[in-house]
C-alpha cells in the first residue's frame, strides 16, 4: 500500500515545472552588458550581511562573474541560505547555469537547501532529480524540505527512495520522515522506520529517540512513546520534553507531573517548553498545588521575565479557581499576546465572571486583533452570565468587524446560550442553518437544555444524532431518561435502560475529590469506604439540622429513579459532593477555602445546599465541575443560578 502510495508521489513529482529563468537561464543574463559591477555588489551585500531583500538589479542588467570561483559561489550560497536570501539565491543559480555549473553536485546541494529553507520546494525537486544523489546530506535536505512544509506523503516516498538508492538513513534522516509521519498519524510507517531506527543502531540517539516518541504521541500510542523513553539512558532536556508533551497531549496530566518531578530529581535544568507543558497539566486537572509549586521552581530557575512561562500560570491559576493570582500575573507581562488575552478572558468566563470577561475584551480590541479563540471565550461569558442579546450582538460582530469564520465551538456556545434561555426552536433553527457539520458538543448543548426546560420531543431528536456520533456515550442516553422522568414517563425510562443494558453501557459514576495536605481524597455517591466515613457522615447530619433551620428543603427531583420520596431524599443527601465538603470541613482550619472537583455537572439540589453550607460554616467553596466553576460565599454562588 505504502509503496504504491509512494510511486504515486513520485508520479505527481513530474508534473512540477520550473519558471523559464531557471530552465533556461540565458533569460537572465545579457552576458555583453557592461554593468557587471552592480550585480556583483548584490553578492557582496548578501554574504556581508547588509542584503535587504531590495533593489536588486533587473536580470538584464545583472552582469557575468567569470571571475568568481566555485568556493565564491559556495560561499554566497551559505549567505543566502542563513538569510534565506531567495532572490539572489535565484539569481546566483541562472549564472551558474550560464557558466556550466548548474548541476555541480557540491553547488547544487547548497541550492537545493537553499530552495528547501524558502519552501521553494518544486525548485529543489528539479534541481535534485538532475543531479548524482550518493551524498546522504542531499536526501536529508529534501526530507526536511517537505517534512517541514508538505505534503508529507513526499518526504516518506523520498525516505523509501533513498533506501532503494542504497544510502542507509542516518540520525537526521530519521526525525525528518518521523515527522511527517506524525502529521500524517501514519501510525504503521511510523512503525516500519522505527524498525529500521533499530536496525541501524540510532534507537538510543536522543534527536531519533524524541522523533519518536513524538510520532507515537501524535499517533496516541503514549506506551510505545514511553517505551523509547525508557530505552535511552543518557536523555537531554529535549527529549524529556518529548515524553512531557506526550503525556500532556494525550490527556494523561498526573504522568506528566510525576514526570516532570523524575526529570528535576535527575537535575535536568528546566526550559520553557518544559514548564509551560507542566504548568498545562496542573491547569487541566486543577491541580493548584502542583500548580504553585511550579511556579516556585520556574521562579528559582530564573524563567520570571519568560511571558510564555507567565500565560501558562494565568492560565492555570484561571483554572484552578485564582482568578486574583491571574490577573497579578497577567498584569505583570512584558507583551500582552493574544494567547495571554485568551487565557485570561477565558478564565474569567469559566468562572462566571461574565461582567470581568467582557470588559477586559474591550480594553483587548484597543489593544490587540482578537481570534476565534478569543469569541469563544466571550460568548462562553455571555452563556454563563445568561446575556442572550450580548451573545449573539458579539456572534454578528465576530463575523461583520473580525471576518472570523463561525466554528463548531462558536456554534456551540451559541446554541448552549439559547437552549438555557429556552429559545430552544431558535438553538435547533441555528443548527439547521450552520455552515459547519454539527458534532456532539452541538447536539449535547441541545440536549441539556431540553433537560433544564422538559422538552421530550426536541430531547429525543438530540439523543437521535448523538447516536449516531457516539453510540457509546452512556451519559447521552441518562440525560434523555432524566427528562423522560421529569415527565413522568417511566415508560420511557424503561425502554433506554434496556437499550443501555443491551448495549453494555453504564451510567459514569458521580465522583468528587479535595486535596487536603498534598493528599486527593475521593468519594463517590453513598460511599462509606473512607476512614473517617463515619466523622463525614455525623458532619453532614449536623449540617443538615442547621440548613433546615434555616430554611432548606430538599429538592428531589434530581432523583430520577422510581422511589419513595424519602429514600430519593437520602440519595440526595449522600451526593459525592457533599461528602468532599464535609470530609473538607472536618479535616482543615476554620476559613479555609475549599476546592472540589466533580466529573459530572452539579446537581440543582447540591447548588442549593452547598449556598446553605457557605453561609453556616462560613466558608468559601468552589465547586469545579464538568461544565464550569461554581464560588459560593455567604450563601451565595457566582452563577447567580443560572448555569
């Protein structure tokens, strides 16, 4: 398969066709014009470092170097090729054609680099196709050339080119075709050249080695990646990068952390690559003390003036609930980027700061040009503050004033926004119109707004498309059901669960977490596993009289299960959430914050009793669940209860 695909390449290769001053050079030159004198300046200026890309001579008035000897012409050529001097670089290669030249293989291999490094890259392949090929430097420059640049499908029937020509690839040759494997996700030849990396002896290399694991990282092969690691025994920071990226980009942060605490054990000094991979990590899973401890060791290692460095943490104190840390820091950057405006418009937007959000987008427009990045964080803080007019005023304006093209995310927002503002005809009208193929974020916003406002119909038509997208999805098919029994239709609810039983899913396990003492304690729904199960539950039962007192009555019909109320109303009081904030409450200071993470979305009951539980034990709560940042304080949350 690979071989036919690569005589196709080779195939293609030959329709390339050159500009007429390259095939036939004369074009160029008038060798009887007198005004040699300032085409030779030309070369000058580019070897000297002086050349601007700029009144160069018109080619009838370039003039005949007969005086310039090859080693001249190399070296002109190595000017050119560190300026990425195209131009003179063109030029240069008309006169050596004229002089007999042209195809010199010495000279030609720095014209090729030359083409390559330009991304002139059908000007590399005819020189290259016309000249011997038994020097290894030829065949790695080409390699690169379209490793770099594309189509990659070239830079591997090169690869297989080169091996059929007899010349064994090297250390440079290898990172070169792995990478366009990875942009490939040619998982199979990817294979097939670290075969051969093994048998040329290049596996323990470091610059081979991070190829690699890179190759099987894009692929999402993290084992066969960590397998290379572990084989090279002298590894470079480079290549610890590798196996960092590897994990962060696979969704596997708690490795990347640990890996990032093995590589400053082993007294690998840090680069930035490596920190904003780490920082990234700990912002995924709100990891805030890691996240801290980072910012420590970036700060002791000298990376404090780094505005990379600074965005990753903006970012992920924005993530882990410290809005104020963030914004210090944002405020502190030498160059406000636009990722830095991103991160921080993002970040108030997850919170449900929606009022932050949108005003420091508009001190960014003086500023800085924003990018569909940018939209979808500002019509995420229309959607969390519930501002449908906003939203879609921004939605007219990213399109009309910032000729940005609507994407799925954009969409999705947007659909969210009218389906909890109960425009829900509107948000499946949107779908219908969209100029993009709607995906499950789509389809899903749909369906959870059906569950806010009950509606069957439009719920079942979701869950329909979303079938087809995931059919595996267990949650999908919960979400339906839940809306089913707020109905009263237990028919309907009947008739998923068997359809979920027939096809083997189960419903995800509700679980919360809280770091206490560098330690992650986690509970599920009614879990009594903990050691101090029975404290967290006399907790909770000593909450539960103080919020009645106050006026709390607990809210059932969350409890989509058909059972008596009073044994729906002790389901709902054992939520894993709540088992998170007492066991909280019990194991740290009076006034401590508390920061809990959840993998599914709060429930309407657990928003109401944890403002209760705010205001009782006067403490600050964030909730981080599946969809966004819940504060409370003094009974009172930052969603305003809208979310």
């Amino acid at each position: 398969m690979l071989l036919q695909t690569t005589k196709a390449k080779r195939s293609s290769l030959s329709q390339y066709t050159l500009p007429s001053s390259i095939i036939n050079p004369t074009a160029f030159f008038d060798s009887s014009s007198p005004e040699h004198l300032q085409f030779q300046s030309l070369y000058h200026s580019v070897a000297s470092g002086t050349y601007q890309n700029q009144n160069i001579p018109s080619p009838k008035r370039q003039a005949n170097l007969t005086s310039t000897s090859s080693l001249n012409y190399a070296s002109i050529l190595k000017s050119c090729v560190a300026r990425r001097a195209i131009e003179p670089g063109r030029q240069l290669h008309a006169r050596l054609c004229l002089t007999g030249l042209g195809y010199d293989t010495y000279l030609a291999t720095k014209l090729i680099n030359l083409y390559c490094v330009c991304d002139y890259l059908s000007y590399a392949y005819h020189l290259f196709d016309r000249i011997p090929k038994d020097n290894i430097f030829l065949w790695n420059v080409m390699i690169r050339g379209y490793a770099w640049n594309g189509p990659y499908e070239v830079a591997i029937s090169l690869y297989y080119q080169m091996i059929d020509y007899g010349i064994l690839p090297d250390n440079f040759t290898f990172p070169f075709v792995l990478k366009a494997c990875s942009g490939l996700f040619a998982i199979d030849v990817g294979r097939e050249v670290h075969e051969q990396v093994i048998r040329t002896g290049w596996e323990t290399d470091v610059f081979v080695g991070a190829a690699l694991i890179d190759m099987y990282a894009k692929c999402g092969c993290v084992g066969d990646s960590r397998r290379v690691f572990d084989k090279i025994q002298v590894r470079d920071v480079v290549l610890w990068n590798s196996m960092l990226a590897c994990y962060s980009q696979n969704g596997c942060p708690e490795e990347c952390l640990s890996l990032c605490a093995e590589m400053a054990s082993a007294g690998v000094r840090p680069t930035v690559a490596t920190l904003v991979t780490a920082i990234s990590s700990s912002a995924d899973i709100a990891a805030l003390p890691q996240g801290r401890e980072l910012h420590g060791y970036s700060w002791r290692h000298g990376f404090e003036i780094q505005d990379k460095v600074k965005t990753a943490l903006v970012d992920m104190y924005a993530k882990c609930g410290s809005v104020k840390v963030a914004r210090s820091l944002f405020e502190r950057l030498l160059e406000k980027r636009i990722v830095s405006w991103n991160a921080m418009i993002t970040g108030y937007a997850m919170h449900g700061h929606t009022d932050a959000s949108l005003d420091l987008f508009k001190q960014m427009i003086r500023e800085a040009w924003p990018d569909h990045i940018t939209f979808v964080g500002v019509l995420s803080a229309c959607n969390h503050g519930g501002l449908l007019d906003e939203g879609q005023k921004f939605f007219e304006s990213m399109v009309r004033d910032y000729h940005i093209k609507p994407t799925v995310q954009h969409y999705t927002c947007m659909v969210d926004l009218l389906g909890h503002c109960g425009r829900l005809n509107d948000a499946y009208n949107l779908i219908k119109q969209m100029n993009v193929i709607p995906d499950s974020g789509i389809w899903g916003a749909l369906l959870n707004s059906c569950k806010i406002h009950g509606n069957v119909e439009l719920g079942e038509l979701a869950l329909e498309k979303l079938i087809e997208l995931e059919p595996d999805d267990a949650g999908n098919y919960v979400i339906l059901s839940n809306i089913y029994a707020q109905a009263g239709r237990w028919e309907g609810v009947a008739k998923l669960r068997k359809l979920m039983t027939d096809r083997g899913l189960k419903k995800s396990t509700a679980c919360s977490w809280i770091e206490v003492k560098n330690k992650v304690h986690a509970f599920l729904s009614g879990d009594t596993s903990h050691s101090l199960s029975d404290e967290i539950y006399a907790e909770l039962e000593r909450l539960e009289g103080l919020m009645a007192e106050a006026g709390y009555v607990p809210n059932t019909k969350p409890v989509f299960h058909d059972v008596e109320d009073d044994e729906k109303t002790r389901m709902v009081l054992s939520h894993s959430e709540r088992l998170a904030i007492a066991f909280g409450l019990i194991s740290t200071p009076p006034g401590t914050k508390l920061l809990i993470t959840k993998n599914l979305r709060v429930c309407e009951d657990c928003h109401v009793a944890i403002k209760f539980i705010s205001k009782i034990a006067q403490r600050e709560i964030t909730i981080r669940d599946v969809n966004r940042y819940h504060h409370f304080k003094d009974g009172i949350c930052s969603c305003g209860d809208y979310w």
